[in-house]
C-alpha cells in the first residue's frame, strides 16, 4: 500500500462519523481502520485464521474480542503471531501503536 493511499484513507476514515465511540478512541480505531482493517475487519483474511481458534469469536474480529490487553495486542502487533508478520516501527509508531492497542483493549493492561 502505498504511503499516498494511506494518507487518503485515513482522511477518509477521520471525517466519517463514529456514534458510540468517545472522543478518545476515535483515533485508535482510525488507526486500526488504515493500518490493520484490511485483514482484521469484515472479509479479511485475519479474520478467518483468528476464527479457527479455540476461544475466539466465530467472525475472529478482533474489535469485538473481550479478552485482549493492551500489553498483548503490543507484543502481538511487534513481535509477529502465526501468520501475522511483525509491524515495525516505521510502519506503526508506539503512539499509533498504543492508540490501537488501546481502543481494541478498551483500555484493559
């Protein structure tokens, strides 16, 4: 994906109204929207992986898991998992990161 399209997607992702979300995990889901959405939202090829798991929600949408933590989804997004490669910083940076980490926690250490 180029760095363009990225900028474009996350201009587009911020002016969409978000109802339900506070103010403060706007950010965190913009960012897993542009950065993490292509496998881990709806369709998704994450999503059909995380779902042969035991103990994982049939969808495997990590947005409506209950058990992650912030310190997890960190480790996870930096270290790799499975299938999932891992995301460096110059593609993520820890407060993008830690955006993310947080809105999908819901806040959760």
């Amino acid at each position: 994906m180029s760095a363009r399209w990225k900028v474009l997607s996350l201009i587009a992702v911020l002016a969409l109204p978000l109802p339900g979300l506070a103010a403060d995990a706007v950010k965190g889901e913009s960012y897993f929207a542009v950065t993490c959405g292509r496998c881990h939202r709806a369709g998704g090829m994450g999503t059909g992986i995380l779902s042969r798991r035991p103990g994982i929600p049939a969808q495997g949408l990590l947005e409506q898991r209950e058990d992650l933590t912030v310190t997890f989804i960190e480790a996870v997004v930096r270290n790799g998992s499975g299938n999932m490669p891992r995301i460096t910083r110059a593609e993520v940076s820890n407060p993008q990161l830690a955006e993310i980490a947080d809105y999908l926690a819901r806040g959760k250490k």
